[in-house]
C-alpha cells in the first residue's frame, strides 16, 4: 500500500503545553479560551471516566463535557461553538453502529470527530473515516497509546488504528481512506507475516534474526521490509520504528503480536 502524507486541520494547542504562559501575561480569559474542549458521548460513565483522565494527561486545564446518548451530545455541541474535538462512541442508545456517526455528523456538520468504539474491524474503520472522522480509537487501546492518537490527531493527524491494516489478508481499501496519508487501492495493506516483521523490526532484530525467528529467506524479509516502508511512507529502518512510535503502534503490536 502507498501511503502519502495528509494533514488535518490542526487543533488549537491545548493550555498545558503553551510555553511561558504567565511570562508572557495571558490574561485568564486568554488561556480559558487556548485551553482543550472536548465533548465526550458514550452511554458508559466509566468509559468517559476514563477518557477524561486521558485528557488531562494532554491539558491538565481541559474542559469534559459528558454525554451518555446521542440526543444529548448533539444538544451540547450545538450549546458549545467552542468545542474542539469529540470523542463518540459508535454503539450509542437509539441508534446503531452502523449509523450513529452519520446521525451525529448530520446535526453537527462542522464538529471534528474521533470515534472511539469496541467495534473496529477493517470495513468499520474504514467506512467511518471515508465519511470524515479525524480518527478511529479502539476501546481496548492502552492508556500510553490513547494518548498519542489524541496528540497526533490535534497535531493536524488522522489517526488509523492498527487492527485496519492487520489483517490475515491484506486489506484492499477503496481511495481515499484516511490516517493521516492517503490509502490507495491499487497496492496491498499489511499482511500477517508482513506485521510479523514490523514486530521483530520494533524489537531491533536485524534481517538475519527476522529470518531465524519467522524462519524466512532473506530476499523474502527484505521484500516485507520494503513493503513496510511503503506503508508507512519511510525510507529506512530507524524512520519505521519512529513512524510506528509516532502511530502509537509499537506498544500494542509488541504486545498483541
């Protein structure tokens, strides 16, 4: 798969990371206005718990809002012009997966959205970033991992999960699907071995132990490697493991794989 490099608008930078702040004389109006506002929809109090503790790792001055149904985020957002990013569940009461985004982009045409979901097989990714999510989250992500995806996406980033490129098969998206670059159909994703050489590649194996342990040939790792590269748009071994760092990947693929 060719992966070119897309960027989202860019986020206003949460509070916690504007350097100088008090030197500089911001007044607090000021900074309530730089501090992250973030709109949380989920039927789940412990699910929204804990992504509210996941926010305050990235501004500690955030502001929550909460919701436990569809209904209710969509009257909040539409009270709050200054919400900058929203956290949906897609399996929301009084709708289904399959339509819970399309209800709430319809009535907040103009909200940027990360969904957050239980839900994330390849096609569930896919569809729901093709309708303009800025990033697909899977519950079962880890804390470090949620963090980063948050970071990336207010960083201008479209955040894609691992599980939509690792696939037994490789996946062969329609264009225009996004996480932060462009996927094109007409090259193959990932395949399992391919992922399984990603895995030995974030360990800091060298092809000859990648062809011991997954019992390859050589040619063959290096074929994987380049589709690696291809992938994740690098051009070396050290920009891959950095590339999948930045992704939030490596914690989750050392430990899932």
């Amino acid at each position: 798969m060719n992966l070119l490099f897309r960027e989202s608008p860019k986020l206003p930078r949460p509070a916690g990371s504007l350097p100088g702040a008090e030197a500089s004389g911001l007044t607090e109006a000021a900074l309530r206005e730089e501090r992250l506002k973030v709109l949380v929809i989920d039927d789940h109090q412990l699910i929204r718990e804990g992504l509210k503790l996941m926010l305050a790792q990235i501004d500690p001055a955030s502001e929550v809002l909460e919701a436990e149904s569809l209904p209710s985020g969509i009257d909040l957002f539409r009270g709050h012009h200054d919400i900058d990013l929203v956290l949906l569940d897609l399996s929301m009461p009084g709708s289904y997966a399959g339509n819970t985004f399309d209800m709430f982009l319809s009535s907040c045409p103009v909200a940027r959205v990360v969904v957050v979901s239980a839900s994330c097989d390849a096609h569930t990714v896919q569809a729901t970033l093709r309708k303009g999510a800025l990033g697909f989250i899977p519950k079962l992500t880890d804390n470090r991992a949620l963090v980063q995806a948050i970071r990336f996406v207010l960083d201008g980033g479209i955040y894609v999960p691992l599980e939509a490129l690792s696939t037994g098969q490789a996946v062969r998206p329609e264009p225009q699907i996004f996480n932060g670059y462009v996927l094109k159909s007409d090259v193959p994703a990932l395949t399992q071995r391919q992922m399984d050489v990603l895995r030995e590649l974030l360990e800091g194996k060298s092809n000859k132990q990648i062809c011991r342990d997954l019992n390859m040939a050589m040619g063959t790792v290096k074929s994987h490697l380049t589709s690696i590269f291809s992938v994740l748009r690098v051009t070396s071994r050290a920009e891959a493991i950095a590339a999948a760092e930045r992704m939030g990947w490596r914690t989750r693929l050392l430990k899932v794989m």
